[in-house]
C-alpha cells in the first residue's frame, strides 16, 4: 500500500460497510417504522359520525334505561355466541361478556340514582 491510501477500516457491528449497505440500512429503517412505530390513527382527535344522533332533548332516565337494555342484549348474544366456541377464543369472548355486563350494572346503578332524585 501507498502511504495516501489507508486500509479500509470497518466496525463490525456498522450497517454502513459498503456505500449500499446505507441505502439498505435506511429501507431496513423505513420497513420497522412502518410495522412497529405507533399508529398514526391514535394521532387524529376522535372525531364520532354525525350520521346517528342520539336526540339531545330525550331524558337522562330515557337514555339510561336505553343504555341498560342495549348493553343487557350484548352480553347475551356475546355469550350464546361463546357457547359456539371453545379454547382461548371462547375465553375472550367471555372476558368480554364481563366487561359489557358490568358496564351494564353501572348504567343500572346510575339509573337508580337518577330515579330516587326524581
């Protein structure tokens, strides 16, 4: 070797080794953000349909007692619909049933509250 040419020297562990290796390393780069970066849908304000309106002028006992019906027919189709399953699936689909029925008994309790006030 010359003296004005020095022998390449390369960290092992570097992603840039070669001049392709850096347009490699940023598509590498580009490939995990897609798929493990957070998701851009959390970034926007949400934002609920205006297509379905719930009439502002309906009663808090109207809307609860609604509420306590709608979440009472969840959890009975979501557990007729776990009878059909089985394993970890079922297990879920259970967990879920929990989680609709004790939303259900807070609406139940909420419209109990509103029905002493009255």
């Amino acid at each position: 070797m010359s003296e004005t040419t020095k022998p390449l020297v390369t960290d092992p562990a570097s992603p840039y080794e070669s001049f392709d290796s850096k347009k490699l390393y940023a598509a590498a780069e580009r490939a995990l953000d897609h798929y493990l970066a957070p998701a851009q849908i959390m970034a926007t304000p949400y934002c609920p349909s205006s297509m379905f309106m719930v009439n502002p002028k309906t009663d808090t006992e109207s809307l609860l007692a609604n509420a306590c019906e709608s979440l009472a027919s969840a959890t009975v189709m979501l557990g007729d619909f776990a009878g059909s399953l089985d394993g970890p699936n079922r297990n879920t689909l259970l967990g879920i049933a929990q989680v609709v029925m004790l939303g259900e008994l807070a609406v139940n309790q909420a419209l109990d509250n509103v029905s002493l006030k009255e």
